[in-house]
C-alpha cells in the first residue's frame, strides 16, 4: 500500500513537472475522504535547491528521508540530458528498488533513473524530444518512445508534463483504487485514465468524447455500451465513414486503436465494479463486455498484473468481499 512519498531534488529542477508530483500525492484531501500521504521533498544537494524558472527551495529533508518511501518520484530538470548526479541519491534509488518500492520519473527525470543502472534491460520511456539522448547514453536501456508512459517492474518512466499526470494516476490508481485516483483526477481537470501505450504525439491530446463530430459521437456511444460486441466496421457505418477512414480518424482523435480504447474502458469499468458492489467476477465480465470470468482474468492479469479477486481484497470493504465471496461459491 502506497503511504509515504519522498521527492529528490537536484539544482536546476523543473518547476512544472515538480507540481505535478506534488498535486498528485503531496495534496491533503482528507476532507475528501481521500487518504493523506506522508509527502516529503528531499535535497539531493546542498540547499537551498535552485529551481527553473528563477527560485529557491529550502527543504529540512536529506537523502536518509528517501529510505522509508513507497515511491520515490523524480521530476525532470534544467540539463538533465547532460549532467552527473550524487551517487548517494543512485544508491538510495538502487536499494528502493531492491527493497520493492515504486521509483517514477517524469520527462528527463529518466536520466536520473538510467544513471542509477534502473533502465538497464528495462522497458522506459521519456518526452520525445530527449529520447534519442537517453537511448545513447544508456543503450541497454529498453526505450519505447511515442507511448505515454511505461510500467517495467517497479520502475515507471513517463513523457512530458500530461503523460507525467497520467503516470501518477495509474500508480494511485493501482495503489489506492480507482475512486481515489478519479477524485483526483476530477478535482486535477483530467481524465481519470489514458493507457499508458496511447501516442505522446497525437492530433488532439485529449479525447472531444462529447463534441459533435463523428469520432466524439462514437466515444460516446462505446461509453454507453460497453457490454455489447462492437466492431470497426459497426462503428464505421455508424460514423458514415469507411472502416479505414474511421480507425484513422479516431488514433488521430485518441492516440490509440477502438480496440485499446474499448478495453482500457471495460477494464475501468471492472474496477469500479469490483470495488463498489458484490457481483460475481462472472456477472462483472458480462456487464463490462468481456463474456465470461475467464477472459476477465486474462486481461486483468495482462494489463493490471493482478487477478480480479485479489484485486477485490485489496480495494474492497471486508463484509463487501464475504458477500462477493458467498456469491462466488
């Protein structure tokens, strides 16, 4: 479980993607009914640490706080590219991952990450524009540029400051649930969830799900039914477009194919299911479109690493998963 946050910071740090860790996990939401995590910034270097654009950051915290983190989250900064790092701050990130916790970069805070030896043989990934520099300086590294974010073990790399945002709310959402992590989200103005293999580079960032055009009409109409066989051709004829035009029109639109977009949508809808009410793992498949338990647990141990019962205990009340567990047998 996900309780305790640190943040390294090393000169010339970039203010914007800094925020974006902060926001996600720094944030005290209590009110909310939103848990509170222990959200501590960290002087990788003597401070006060000198951030981009133009100030300062004075932090009691030293290297030793990052021993107790869950995650360890590192942003991008100033030359990033370039430049050497302290080898105590690698270590500490070399024995996070030994000991099992989650270590995050955003943007060039990857390079950092490669430094430490953490990209070696690993899938990753980073903003575009540095990928052919991180490829080159650590070339066992495993890039996959283009995708918005990568999950390699515990070790989960992103691209620029949106796909930042959406790689901390895959980690909430696989830490805490998905209600926390759309809270979140909700209150951040974004969407609750973009696979991480969606393109960085895409026509419209962000899917016009309700806007009047052929693409946005059909999102909409996949939304509402999920439960259903769908077709490229189906939503073609729907969209009065040829299936080619269509499955162009929407990677345009979405970064992705219907396929991926359709499944990551079901498997959203599974977890919702999952976590707030006391359908069988059957009834759940049916009613979010995969037919049958099987193909649910398939998927969920593709795409999640984790199976729906044990994602159930962990996200679920206990009297919620007897029930379920009553309705199982």
């Amino acid at each position: 479980m996900l309780t305790n946050v640190a943040v390294p910071l090393t000169h010339g740090v970039n203010a914007f993607e800094l925020g974006v860790i902060a926001e996600v996990f720094g944030m005290d939401r209590s009110e909310q009914g939103l848990p509170v995590l222990d959200f501590a910034m960290v002087a990788a270097e003597p401070a006060p640490v000198r951030a981009k654009p133009g100030f300062t950051i004075d932090t009691p915290h030293g290297l030793d706080r990052l021993a107790e983190a869950d995650l360890i989250a590192v942003p991008a900064g100033e030359n990033y590219t370039e430049r050497d790092f302290p080898e105590e701050l690698l270590e500490a990130l070399r024995a996070a991952v030994d000991r099992g916790a989650w270590v995050l970069s955003v943007c060039s805070g990857a390079f950092v990450l490669g430094a430490a030896g953490l990209l070696d043989g690993r899938r990753c990934t980073a903003h575009w524009i540095h990928t052919d520099d991180l490829a080159r300086r650590y070339p066992t590294a495993l890039l996959e540029p283009g995708v918005l974010y990568v999950e390699d073990g515990p070790v989960i790399t992103s691209a620029g400051t949106a796909a930042g945002i959406d790689a901390c709310l895959h980690l909430v959402r696989r830490e805490l649930g998905s209600k926390v992590a759309n809270h979140i989200a909700r209150r951040m103005v974004v969407p609750p969830h973009r696979d991480g293999g969606q393109a960085q580079f895409i026509d419209h960032p962000m899917p016009r799900s309700h806007s009047d055009d052929a693409i946005g009409r059909s999102l909409q109409w996949m939304e509402e039914h999920l439960h259903e066989e769908i077709t490229v051709e189906q939503l073609a004829a729907r969209a009065h477009l040829s299936p080619r035009t269509f499955a162009r029109r929407f990677r345009q639109e979405t970064g992705t194919t219907p396929y991926q977009w359709m499944l990551g949508q079901r498997l959203l809808l599974a977890q919702h299911l999952l976590e707030d009410t006391e359908l069988t793992v059957d009834g759940i498949a049916a009613r979010a479109g995969f037919g049958n338990g099987a193909a649910l647990r398939h998927q969920f141990l593709r795409r999640l690493g984790t199976t729906p019962q044990t994602y159930r205990r962990t996200f679920c009340g206990p009297q919620q998963e007897l029930v379920a567990s009553r309705a199982e047998q």
